[in-house]
C-alpha cells in the first residue's frame, strides 16, 4: 500500500510539472504568435520534445497535431525531426499502449521479450526486417499491424491473404513468404463474407496505425512503446 502511494505521489508530481512546463512554453512570443497549441512536453536531456496543434485551420480541416524541439533556455525552437546519436531512431513521444494493445492483425512467435510491428507487405524495407523476424521468432513475439499504404497496389490483396491463414503462426509464416518472393496471393479466392471481414479488419488496423502516428513502415516498437532500430535486433 506503501509503495502503491508513494508510486501515485510520484506520478501526480510528474504531471504537475509537465502541466507547469506546458503552461511556460506557451507563453513564448513565437508560439503565440503562430497560434500553436501545446499538447504536452517531454523532457529529453539537453531540449524539450514538443506536440502542438495549430488552434485555427481552414474549414473542414483537421487539427494535426507535429512535434518541435525547444533548447532549454527557450531560445531556440527546432522544426524538424532529430535523431538519437546511438539508435538513429528519431526523437518521438512514446505511443499510447491504449491504442495498441489487444488490437494487433496477429501475434507471431513465442519468445519472452514483445515487439510491436507495423508493417506493409509491399514494402521492400518491411521485406527485409521480415526476413530478420523470421529468425528470432523464439527471442521475441511479434505483434504485427498491417498497415498497407496507399501507392502500394498489392498491399491490400497481400494482407488478405495473410490473413486467410489459420492461426498467428501461418499469418507469421505467409507475411515472410511473401518477402522472399511469394506470389501465392495472386490465387487468393475469398468468399464475400471473408472478404467483407478481411477488409473490416485492414481498415482498422489502418486507423490503429494512423491513431498512433505512424508515418512509415517499418516501424518496431519495444514493450514500452518506444521505437526501435529494428536493424539492430
């Protein structure tokens, strides 16, 4: 009970001090002047890692949320993306594990440590992490995203195939035949009760992918949602 308090002690300063520090940085003239809406701040050593919201857009847009940096003097802001000297992963907020959990295509693999992947079936970058998964299937259990992107043309007809399979594993197994060069989804015949489900589910794991701000496949996630160089594993 103890520790259970002092654990929720702990938390309720943190978010005290992000509230404080959320309220000094949009007080900066620039900020202001530029109408951005601070959503929250993350410390990262030598600057903040910042997500703001323009506050005005044209009728019918939405409101898309970008990250900035800002120097710890508040003298400098950053526009742009910066990047980790050691992972060469870019500087981002963790993604919300509310928006992921329980809601990947499949799991693929048994090992103890889990990774979050988005993927592409398309994608020549997905086909090569792809063929590193498949050999560390019993280091890690992957929980696969499908995330077909728009000016891949077989991505779709691709992930439904990959989901025809009977379990995780023959999904696993499908998604890396397929970037070693398969072509068995070309003879892909579904009735129209799978194809409505099979799209019902690539559209929203479309939306998932989009909800966590995912901009390119393939991204990897560890079992604290943060990125990671997937080259490096």
């Amino acid at each position: 009970m103890k520790k259970t308090l002092i654990a929720m002690l702990a938390t309720a300063t943190i978010l005290m001090a992000n509230d404080a520090l959320i309220t000094e940085l949009s007080t900066l003239s620039i900020i202001q002047e530029n109408q951005i809406n601070i959503l929250k701040v993350k410390d990262e050593g030598n600057i903040y890692l910042v997500k703001g919201e323009p506050t005005r857009v044209a009728v019918g847009q939405p409101k898309i949320p970008f990250d900035f940096y800002v120097t710890k003097d508040k003298k400098i802001i950053i526009m742009g993306n910066a990047i980790y000297t050691d992972t060469k992963e870019r500087v981002s907020f963790p993604i919300d594990k509310n928006i992921l959990v329980g809601k990947e295509a499949f799991s693929y693999g048994k090992g103890p440590q889990v990774l979050y992947v988005f993927t592409d079936p398309e994608c020549p970058y997905c086909k090569t992490f792809e063929k590193i998964m498949a050999t560390l299937k019993e280091k890690y259990t992957f929980k696969i995203y499908l995330f077909p992107l728009p000016f891949h043309a077989q991505a779709i007809p691709m992930s439904k195939w990959i989901l025809k399979g009977k379990d995780g594993n023959e999904m696993g197994e499908r998604l890396i035949a397929l970037a070693n060069g398969s072509e068995e989804y070309k003879k892909l015949v579904l009735s129209a009760n799978e194809e409505e489900r099979f799209m019902e589910i690539i559209n929203k794991q479309k939306e998932i992918s989009q909800e966590a701000e995912v901009r390119a496949t393939p991204t990897v996630l560890d079992s604290n949602f943060n990125k990671v160089n997937w080259q490096a594993l």
